[in-house]
C-alpha cells in the first residue's frame, strides 16, 4: 500500500469520504497534549508522516535517517581503497561544527576565530525561522555564532595532503513527485550554505565540496550520480554494487515499517467509518 500510494492516512481517507478531516491525527494527539490549538493541522499525507514535520512520527524518522546513514557511512569507511589518504573524521557520531574545529587536523585549515568571523559575515543575511525569533531577540549577535558552531554534519572527509574536505549529508525525501532528488540536493545546498562560503572565504589553499546522497523513501535513487559520489570517496570498484543495493534496501525497509504502523492506524479508522 505505501509503495500503490494508497495508504490509508486521513487525506486519503478524506478523498474517499470516509472521514471529514485530512489533518494529521498525530500532531493532532501532540498538539493536544501540549495544550495547544489544533486548527491548521498539516494534512496526513504519506509524505508527512514519513517526515521529522510530523509530531507523532518525528523521532522515529529521525532515528530511521541516522540508522540508515551511519550504515551507509560506516560500509563506505570500510570499502575504501586500502591506500587511500581521505580521512572519515566522525565515524562514533554526528558531529557539529564546534566540535569538529577541536581537532588539530581542523585548526590546521584555519583558526576557529577566523572561520567564525567568515560565517558571520553569512548568517546575518539568512532570514531565521520564525521559531527562532525568541532567542534571535534574546541577543542577535549570540544567536548567529550558536547557529553556526552548533550546526550537526552527517559526515565528513578530508584528505590533508591534497587539501580537500568533502562534506556529506544524507536525505531521504517521498519519492511519488517527479524531480523529488533535485528538491532534496537544493535543500542540502542551502543548509550548508554558510559552512561552504566561510571556509573557501578563509582557507583559500583549500578545496571544500558538499557531498549529497539523496534517496527516496522506497528506494529510489540514481545509480550513475551514486557511483560518482562513492568514486570521489575512494571506494573500492568492487564494493560500489553492493553499497548502492543495501542503501536503496535499508530506506525501503524503513519507510514499509513505519508506513505499516500508519496502516493499522488507518484500517481501523476505515472500519469505524463503516459501522
């Protein structure tokens, strides 16, 4: 069913006239528990709930996005050329960019103090997100450089004696709309926009690209631009294959797991509609 596109999640069951509402039952139940009004739910689609923006569901997919990237992280780590000289620096966790900048491979690109005024520069012109607003008022100036040094990297790999660090994030995104892979390779630009910019701001010798891997939640993804990626990565020709098959696996399993649990929520508002 997740796969048909006919889940039964409350747009659909809306579409179908077996309930009034499409908002999302989930946030619903959050929003409620929190005391909070419930108009302008966002619709149940099967996007949503296979989303962090859904409340009932935003821990599960979140940790779905890190068990599924560190298992691709980690068999990358594993499949490298034996010879090669490019560095996976955060292979225990996610690290964010203050903690990166206390290892010595990292101070010897350039100074915290010079990459923190560079990213300044930056983040003034980025519009914060209305949620920020409270802590923006608080103290403007406090807020840019928490933003910046707080900022969480799915991974990264540098490679000191040819200059080069490649950022690398993971995105899963629904895969029912044509051109979802561009939306998602947008996204990712722009959320490393100031990392990107400050750094070939002050370290000039450097070479500093972003790596995107983007896959749809029932395993779609570009086997060429894949084995591109993997190829920049020094992966061994012989391991790309069965990197590719167990990532499009694993986001497959995950997205048919959590989409079965919608399922049962959503039959039995079906059989209550119907007696």
């Amino acid at each position: 069913m997740a796969v048909a596109g006919n889940m039964p999640t409350a747009s659909f069951l809306t579409k179908i006239g077996k309930i009034k509402s499409a908002g999302c039952r989930r946030c619903k139940i959050a929003q409620e528990a929190r005391g909070e009004s419930t108009d302008g739910l966002a619709n149940e689609t099967q996007g949503h709930i296979n989303s962090a923006g859904c409340e009932g569901m935003a821990t599960k997919v979140t940790a779905a996005h890190h068990s599924i990237w560190r298992h691709l992280y980690d068999s990358m780590h594993a499949a490298q050329k034996p010879k090669s000289k490019l560095k996976f620096v955060t292979l225990d966790n996610e690290s964010n960019m203050s903690t990166l900048w206390r290892r010595e491979e990292f101070l010897r690109i350039c100074s915290k103090e010079e990459l923190a005024e560079k990213a300044q520069d930056i983040e003034v012109t980025i519009p914060f997100k209305q949620s920020q607003e409270t802590r923006y008022n608080l103290n403007p100036g406090s807020f840019f450089v928490k933003s910046f040094w707080g900022r969480r990297l799915d991974g990264v790999a540098i490679n000191e004696a040819l200059k080069i660090v490649y950022i690398l994030e993971f995105k899963r995104s629904t895969d029912r709309d044509e051109g979802f892979l561009e939306v998602k390779a947008a996204a990712a630009s722009e959320q490393y926009k100031t990392i990107i910019g400050a750094l070939k701001a002050v370290a000039l010798e450097w070479e500093f690209e972003q790596i995107n891997f983007e896959v749809g939640n029932r395993g779609s993804a570009v086997e060429s631009d894949f084995y591109t990626k993997l190829k920049k990565l020094d992966i061994q020709e012989g391991k790309k294959d069965k990197l590719f098959a167990d990532d499009n696996d694993d986001c497959f399993y995950y997205h048919s797991w959590r989409s079965n649990v919608v399922i049962a929520f959503g039959t039995l508002a079906v059989l209550l509609c119907l007696y």
